[in-house]
C-alpha cells in the first residue's frame, strides 16, 4: 500500500467517521455512503492537507480512495514541477 494511499485511509477515516479496518480502498464513495455533500467536504480536507487543487470531474473517473490516492500521487509529482516552471518565467 502506498503512503498516500494509507495517508487516504487515515484521513477518511477520521473525516468521514469510518472505521480504518472497515474502510474499503476500492470501494466506490457512494458505497461508502458518502453523499455529495460530504463527497465535497471531504475533497477539501484532501487538498488541505496535500495542498494542492483536484479538479471534481479527474475524481469521479476512479471514485474510490485508491483512485484518489492515485490521482494525488499524479497531481504531487507534477507541483515540483510547476513550481519550477514559475520559478523559470519569473
């Protein structure tokens, strides 16, 4: 498993107030009884605690915790990179 991926778990846990060893990683969020609203909430807490941007609609291709994890894994490779990017057309 990876870091992000447990990190995931961990946060949705507490977030979402499912038990870690109940938490089913590849599980769609609707099965996990998420609603839109606490869908919302919780991608906040995620880009909060990354730091970084997920676009809603890159989410919902793989609507589970391991495809978050994914797409944050994707989205923190590539902030190196933007900022470096910044940082050459300053």
């Amino acid at each position: 498993m990876s870091n992000t991926l447990e990190s995931l778990r961990q946060l949705a846990s507490r977030e979402l107030g499912i038990e870690e060893a109940q938490l089913d990683s590849h599980a769609s969020f609707a099965d996990l009884g998420l609603d839109s609203l606490m869908l919302v909430d919780f991608m906040f807490a995620v880009e909060d605690h990354y730091v970084i941007q997920i676009d809603h609609d890159a989410a919902m291709k793989t609507p589970t915790v391991a495809g978050l994890a994914a797409l944050v894994d994707e989205l923190l490779a590539a902030a190196p990179e933007a900022a470096h990017g910044a940082a050459v057309a300053a």
